[in-house]
C-alpha cells in the first residue's frame, strides 16, 4: 500500500475557518483511504493535544518535525485545492522536492 502524505492548510484567522480547514483535510485523506492509499493525514494531530496529561506538553514544533518525519518516508504528496499559498504547506511542497517525491493537485492525478 502506498504512502501518501495528505498536505494543505490547517491554520486560519479564525476558528471557524479552522474547523473548515480540518474537515477538507480530513474529507480529503478519507478519500485516499478510500482508494487504496495510506494517507497520512495531519489534521488528526488535535487528538494527541486532547490526550496529554497534567504536565505532559507537545509544541508545533514537535508537529512540524514529526510531520515531516511521515512526508520524507511517503510515496507521494497530495495537495488540497487553494492551499498552495499555505506557508506550511509550501514547506512540505520543497521538502518534498528534497526527497523526490512526486507532487500531486489531484486525487484523479494520483491514482493514474
């Protein structure tokens, strides 16, 4: 099964275009599944927030290093329609480049 490493926005100015954020990401990598893939799917990381205990604490940036852990072992990156302007998901863009894997804008482009 490959490995496809689910990339686009997460952050917003506000909450609610947070949670937008976090469905499309979540919509998208349930699709990937759905085809076959094994998606890495960032924003499910909110459940290790809601698990830590009383002075347990994790940064965004052991997020970041964690995530891009997941990307340099994928088979490709998949990036969500409007997110090419995300300053993260840039980041993942080149790290990408990095490690040469290949950069798709769509699901349909993936599977071919």
């Amino acid at each position: 099964m490959k490995r496809v490493y689910v990339a686009g926005a997460y952050s917003a100015d506000n909450v609610m275009d947070i949670f937008k954020n976090i469905r499309k990401g979540m919509r998208m990598s349930t699709k990937v599944f759905l085809a076959g893939y094994a998606p890495f799917c960032p924003w499910l990381d909110y459940q290790y927030i809601l698990m830590l205990r009383e002075g347990e604490f994790l940064s965004l940036e052991h997020f970041y290093e964690y995530g891009l852990a997941w990307l340099e072992v994928s088979d490709a990156v998949l990036v969500l329609p409007d997110s090419e302007n995300s300053v993260g998901t840039q980041e993942e863009i080149a790290e990408a480049a990095l490690h040469n894997i290949p950069v798709y804008y769509k699901i349909e482009d993936l599977k071919k």
